[in-house]
C-alpha cells in the first residue's frame, strides 16, 4: 500500500508512532514501558511532536504523564475530560476537544470521531470519570487519511466516518472480549470502504483471541477478500523506506 511518505509504526496493543513527510512525529495510546508487547529497543520513543490519547484505561495511558515529561510533545490531544485530568497530574500542553471537533497539528489535521467504549481512568485505589472513548482519523500533510479507532465496538456511525473521510487506512481493534473481534472488524470495514486495515489490540493477553488470519477470513465472508490486511508484528513499520539494493 502506498502511504504517501508517513511511516507507521504499531508498537505493540493499541500503541501507534507516527512519522510524517514533513519530520513530525506522533504517539498514538503512550503505554509503552509497562507494554508487553513493545520490543525492547523501542520503549524510549524519543522526541515527539505529539501524543494523541482515545481514552482513560491503562493499557493506553499507562505511561502518558512519563512519556509526556521525557519527550516534551508541543500538543497531548485528548477528550476534554482525560485531558484535564492529564494537566492535573502535570502534563504540559494538554488539548481537550471532544467529538466531532478538528485540531491542526502544524499541517496535520486531527478530527476526534466516536467510539463505542468506556473510558474510565484508574487514578490510585479509584476510578475516576475520563469522558468519553474517542477515535481520531488523521489527515496528515501527504493527504493520506488514517482512521485510528481506539478501543470500540463496531457501529452503524462508522459509515458516516467513511462517507465524510474516506479514509485510506483503519487502525482496528480485533482482539475480542474488551473490544470487536475480526467479525466486527470486518464489518466495521465494510461500512468504513477504506482500503486497508492495520489490526491492532490483539495477543497481548490471554483474552484477547482474535489474530489477522481470521479477520481475512471474516473479511471474505462479507466479499471484502480485496481489503488489504497489512499483518505487522510489534516493532514493524508500515512505509519504513527500502535499503537500495546491493550492486
């Protein structure tokens, strides 16, 4: 698939780095150092020029407020109420919207869009209300349109999030049990038309039973076998430039 010169990076769950044409680089779900899945040689993601966060639960801010101070983002976009709570543990530069809203990132436009989850935020021995679960589609400088989901359910509205983006790429949930599995991940992308999927949240617990090779088979059970599964393993990346062949 052609990606237009951003590279993807899925770091393992729900953890996303982004690079984009214009050398800007973006943190999707900080749960990096306490992330099994993470490769080891990629648990310090370096300078980033932003982090998005979908939602509240650990295994996608686990590691916001470390990451934050470490990496210094200009931007940590988040629904209004994450947000704040983010800014009261002490992250700098925080962005509370909410859905439906767009925010530019210097040349890369960021548009909160529903999802169909929960997003309550462990914070000590409570659980503390963290808005709303949220999924962004990113139009970055090359035109390329990614749909980064977060944690969902499929829903009828994301034939809306289709109609009025059309994105090129979904990030999709397919693990299961906390999320849709590959049936609903396939379906999701029937109403999204987009192209390609990256599966995501998936293997890194017990639980969560859904893999790549049943969302092509759900996929072609819909007539979608044209979709094209982009299967990377944590650590890999989706646009990573090609080393010139040897003479």
């Amino acid at each position: 698939m052609d990606v237009k010169g951003v590279q993807i990076t899925w770091l393992g769950h729900g953890t996303f780095k982004f690079r984009t044409p214009g050398g800007k680089t973006i943190l999707l779900d900080p749960w990096v150092q306490g992330n099994p899945a993470v490769p080891a040689d990629q648990k310090q993601v370096g300078k980033l020029d932003a982090i998005l966060v979908t939602h509240g639960h650990f295994d996608h801010i686990g590691d916001a407020i470390t990451v934050a101070a470490e990496s210094q983002p200009q931007h940590v976009v988040g629904i209004v109420e994450t947000a704040n709570w983010l800014a009261g543990k002490g992250v700098a530069n925080t962005v509370g919207m909410n859905k439906g809203g767009t925010f530019d990132l210097g040349g890369i436009r960021v548009t909160m869009t529903r999802a169909d989850h929960s997003c309550g935020i462990t914070d000590g021995d409570q659980t503390v209300y963290g808005g709303e679960a949220a999924g962004y589609v990113i139009t970055f400088e090359s035109g390329l349109k990614v749909y980064a989901a977060g944690d969902t359910n499929v829903f009828s509205d994301m034939a809306i999030i289709g109609d009025l983006y059309q994105p090129d790429v979904a990030l999709l949930p397919i693990g299961d049990f906390y999320t849709m599995g590959p049936r609903e991940a396939a379906y999701a992308m029937r109403l999204l038309g987009a192209p390609a999927v990256v599966p995501m949240h998936y293997a890194t617990f017990p639980a969560l039973t859904g893999s790549p090779s049943a969302l092509r088979e759900a996929l072609a059970a819909f007539g979608l076998s044209d979709v094209e599964v982009l299967d990377v393993k944590p650590g890999q990346t989706v646009g990573a430039p090609v080393a010139p062949a040897m003479p």
